[in-house]
C-alpha cells in the first residue's frame, strides 16, 4: 500500500469512528428521553390508578349504603303485611 492509500486508510478509519461515535451519542440521548417520557407515563398511572381506587371505593361505599337502605325498606314492607 501507498503512503497515500495509509494516510486515506487513516482518514476513512477516523471518520468512520466519529460518525460512529455522534450516532451512539444520539442513540444514548433518545434512549435517555424514552428513560424519561416512561418514567413520567408510570407516574402519570400511578396517579391515575390512585384515583380509580378511590372514585370505586367510594361507589362500592354508596351502593353498599343503597343496598342496606333498600332491604330495610323491603323488611319494613314485609313486616306491614
């Protein structure tokens, strides 16, 4: 090989890491954003979740007080026969 096809084989090497290293870099950087935008959606759901429990907990208490409500009415109607 020539001088000239080292000094090349040089330069196309070196590019060829720097490009390399600018496309892990960019990987990283999106991988990091995914990181993020994943750790902002769990809690995001956490929350949401959180308040799910609480609306149902809430409806189970209200129907359950609708519930008894409605069988003392229906003991009292049985009793008045």
């Amino acid at each position: 090989m020539s001088l000239f096809g080292n000094i090349e084989k040089l330069i196309t090497e070196h590019g060829s890491a720097a490009v390399l290293r600018e496309r892990i870099k960019l990987a990283q950087e999106k991988y990091e954003l995914l990181e993020r935008k994943l750790a902002d959606a769990k809690e995001d759901h956490a929350k949401e979740l959180k308040q799910l429990k609480m609306a149902h907990a809430k409806e189970v208490e209200e129907l359950r007080a609708k519930f008894a409500a409605n069988t003392r009415r229906t003991k009292v109607k049985r009793a008045k026969r």
